[in-house]
C-alpha cells in the first residue's frame, strides 16, 4: 500500500467529514436550541440539491444554482418552521417524529411531482473540475480541495456566529433557559424560525454541494440524515464543536475504514453470501465507534450528560 493512496483516502475522509459537518450542524442547532426531534433535515438537503441542478440546467451557472439552493432550503425551511413545527415545540417527542416523518413523504412525493423519478446531474464547475498537484507529487480533485475549504470556513463562521454575535448569544442563552430570554423580551418565535432557516440553509448548500458528486434523486438525503445523527451522538447534541469533531471522526473513520479493512481481511469471505468479512466490518465501523463513545461518554464528547 502506497503512502500516496492513504494520503489520497485521509483528504476524502477529511471531505466527508467536513460536509457531514455542514448537514449535522443544522441539525444540532434545531435540535439545542429548540428541542425539536427533526427527521425532515434529510428533505431539506434534497430540496437544496435540486434547486441546484434545476436552476444550475436552466441559467448554465453552477453558481447561480448554489445561490439557489440556500434560498430554497432557507424558505422551506422557514415555511415548515411557521406552519409545521410551531405547533410541536409543546408536544413530546413522539409526536415530533411523526410530524416530521410525514414531511419526508411530503417532501419525497412534491419533489418527485415536480422533477419526476429520474435522477438529476450537477457538472462541477469548469474551472474546478480537474486535479491539481499536491506536495508529493499527488494529483487529487481541486473540486474536493474546494469542499474541504468551504466545509472548514462555514466551520469557522459558525463558530464565530455562535460566539462573537448577538444572534448567537441568543442562541446559546436560548438553549439554557428559553423561558428566560423569553421573559427578557427576546421574540423567540422569530429566533426559533432563524434557527431553523439556518439550518435548512446549511442541509441545503450541503445538498447542493455534494450533488455534483454523485446523481441528485429522491430520497437522497434520508442515508445522509442516518450519518447526520451518528455525528451529532458521537459529538454532543447541541454541540457546534462536537458536531465538527463527530463529523471529521464519522468521515476518517468510514472511508478508511472501507479502504483499509476490506484489504487487511480480503482473504477472508462470509460463505454464506461472499462477502468480504473486512468489508461487512467496515460498513459497522462508524456504528462500533458511536457505541464506543456513547459507553466511555453518554452525553456525547462535548454534550451534556
């Protein structure tokens, strides 16, 4: 094995991670800050992906479509937020999962309606596509290089939103005690609805993002909502800072665990269905390390207990 091969799947990990971070911190932001168990953050990450390919086929400008998606995801966002969810911050957190599982279905069959079953196609922009040369003599696509650097800089602005900003005061004083700010003439209806907007944004440019990667479809953001809340228990929910140390544990740990364990155990096969046992171990590894965690800290690395 070539030290340039596990640079390579070191940088895609380090991609994964950072764009699972950018899904997941919307999430943990809705989830500290309001509660709210929400199973519909997959659908807006689908919504952000085809506003991004509608808009990117009909103007020719990926950039355009990028711009689109956050628009797109923030107004659904913010809509499902006045209409759905205003009415579920009272209620217990089964009837949340319900609420939020039919939005998926609605969501799903709407997006289906309006773009039809078959797959959607983002081209990466032209001056992106392509590899670029790394020290060591390592061509490597610049388009994810791009990613990893727009993954760490929304990294940075949420951590200085969070920290540094009166939206983000707010935020944080309005996870510890709601009712407080509340009292202290906050509007926190208008908080939880930028909140959410926030987060849908994110889920959205994550979509987006992500599509030109890989085909846009229906029902692409349920399989990335299951990793979504991976982070965010491994992290600490409520967390920015756990959720960006979950994700970048998430991201390194399944890709190299999918490319070191099928190699390390490839001689050894499951008869029953000829699967390597290094390859069914790696599709388990993120689900060993939450596990793991949740045993040694059951608040999450950074979450309360």
């Amino acid at each position: 094995m070539s030290a340039l091969l596990l640079i390579e799947q070191a940088l895609n990990g380090l991609q994964y991670g950072v764009m699972l971070f950018v899904m997941a911190a919307g999430l943990t932001l809705v989830f500290g800050v309001m509660g709210l168990i929400n199973l519909a953050h997959g659908s807006l990450y689908m919504v952000g992906a085809f506003a991004c390919a509608a808009v990117a086929a009909a103007t020719g400008s990926f950039w355009l479509g990028l711009a689109a998606s956050l628009a797109a995801a923030a107004a659904a966002g913010a809509l499902v937020e006045l209409t759905v969810i205003r009415r579920l911050y009272a209620r217990d957190h089964l009837d949340q999962v319900l609420a939020t599982f039919a939005l998926i279905l609605v969501f799903s069959e709407g997006t289906r309606w309006l773009f039809g079953s078959f797959p959607l196609y983002l081209d990466i922009p032209a001056g992106l596509s392509g590899p670029v040369t790394l020290p060591g003599g390592l061509d490597y696509p610049l388009y994810r290089l791009v990613l990893i650097g727009i993954g760490l800089a929304i990294a940075g602005g949420l951590f200085w939103l969070i920290g540094h900003t009166r939206l983000g005061i707010r935020i944080r004083a309005g996870e510890a005690d709601r009712e407080m700010i509340a009292a202290l003439g906050v509007d926190i209806s208008r908080l939880y609805t930028a909140v959410f907007a926030l987060g849908a944004a994110l889920a959205g440019l994550a979509g987006a993002l992500v599509g030109a990667l890989q085909s846009v479809q229906v029902g692409m953001g349920e399989p990335v909502l299951i990793l979504a809340f991976v982070v965010i228990v491994i992290g600490g929910i409520g967390s920015i800072k756990g959720a960006f140390v979950g994700a970048l544990l998430v991201g390194m740990t399944d890709t190299l665990g999918r490319f070191l364990l099928p190699a390390a155990f490839g001689h050894i096969m499951d008869p029953s269905s000829a699967t390597s046992v290094g390859a069914a171990l790696a599709s388990m590894l993120i689900y060993i390390l939450m596990a793991g965690v949740l045993v040694v800290r059951p608040g999450g690395l950074y979450g309360r207990a």
